[in-house]
C-alpha cells in the first residue's frame, strides 16, 4: 500500500535509518563435492585459510556493529539514569517541604485552639 502523503514515507525512512545495518557476507561459493574425488574435492589449504577469513570478517562486522549499537543504548541509559535520580531528588525535596508546612499549619492550629 502506498500513500500519497510524505510524512509516512519520511517516519518509514525514519526507521529505516535507525536499524543497524546487518553487514552482507562477501564469502565465495565453496565448489561442489563430488565422492569420487574429483575437481570439486579440493584439499587447497589456500581456499580453507580463505574460507575461514572470510568467516572471520563476517562476523568481525557482526561484533562492531553490535558493540556500537550496545554503547548507544548504554549512553541513552545514562542520560535516563540521570534523569531518574533528578526526578527522584525533586520528589523528596517537595516531600519535605510538604511536611515542613503541615507541621507548621497543626502548629498553628494548636495555637489558635489555645487563644480560643
């Protein structure tokens, strides 16, 4: 379904641009294997040191991207935390406050009851 409007396709794209990128696989096809040993069985330790580089890139680029993604969600951790704890410290500050003017409007109150 497509809609005429640009603003869903700019929050799609929106989205899109925030995924981390799923690196490709650049490995080569190994050849077939055939059981009569034939051209296909090939004991080439240059095509195994190759196959086994190109597995350790892919998931070289596997690690990196997770580990960026991981130091973004811990920085938006931190700044939450901080905010938390602000919150936090707003609330008993207010608390305190509130007690301090009940004890100070009882206070009163026993007063105004003696005058009385």
């Amino acid at each position: 379904m497509s809609t005429s409007s640009g603003t869903n396709n700019t929050i799609e794209d929106e989205k899109l641009k925030s995924q981390v990128p799923f690196p490709h696989c650049t490995r080569r096809p190994l050849p077939f294997s055939t059981s009569f040993g034939s051209e296909g069985d090939s004991n080439d330790p240059l095509e195994a040191i190759d196959v086994v580089s190109s597995k350790l890139d892919y998931n070289s680029r596997l690690i990196n991207s997770w580990h960026e993604k991981c130091v973004e969600d811990e920085a938006i951790l931190a700044d939450l935390n901080i905010r938390v704890n602000k919150a936090f410290s707003q609330k008993n500050k207010y608390l305190k406050l509130s007690h301090k003017r009940k004890l100070k409007a009882e206070e009163l109150d026993t007063v105004m009851n003696d005058e009385i």
